[in-house]
C-alpha cells in the first residue's frame, strides 16, 4: 500500500498550529497521530502515513514551522505535502 499524503490545505493548517500553537505543538511532539486526528485528519488517512511522521520528535523551532507554511503557500502548483515533520520541506 502507497504512503498517504497530507492535501495542501491539511499541511497548511499542520504547519500553523505548529508556527503559533504552543500546546498544539506539545502534543504533537508527544503522541502526533492524536493531534493530527484532533485538527480533523482522518483516521484512515492518518493510519497510512509513513511511520516516520508519526514518531515523537522534537520539532523545529517555530519559525521554521512558519517559513515552510510560507512556501507551501507560494507554491500554487503544489496539491499535496509529504514530509518529515522536525524538518519540513515543500516540494513539487
């Protein structure tokens, strides 16, 4: 089975909870399946993530958080995100 992706606008909304949302942010870096269930990612969807995106990190500080949220924005092309949460990186 191929790795689910987060949509544009799933990533979007990941990437500023974790560039503004102190608490969000804890719990994510605690139990990351949860908070993403918590801000309305399916489970189905959540479920099929690579294993790498679900393990308990320490992220990036929050302005890189806010920077890759920036990118992702500019990139009008891009449909969907994939990456290692710690250390973002829009591609497309």
């Amino acid at each position: 089975m191929a790795d689910s992706v987060l949509t544009k606008e799933q990533g979007l909304a990941l990437l500023s909870k974790l560039a503004q949302d102190d608490a969000f942010r804890s719990h994510f870096e605690q139990k990351p399946a949860e908070a993403l269930f918590r801000m309305g990612v399916p489970a189905e969807l959540i479920c099929c993530l690579p294993a790498k995106c679900l393990c308990t990190c320490k992220l990036a500080p929050k302005s890189d958080m806010a920077a890759a949220k920036s990118r992702l924005e500019a990139n009008h092309d891009l449909n969907l995100l994939a990456f290692f949460i710690p250390n973002p990186r829009v591609t497309g």
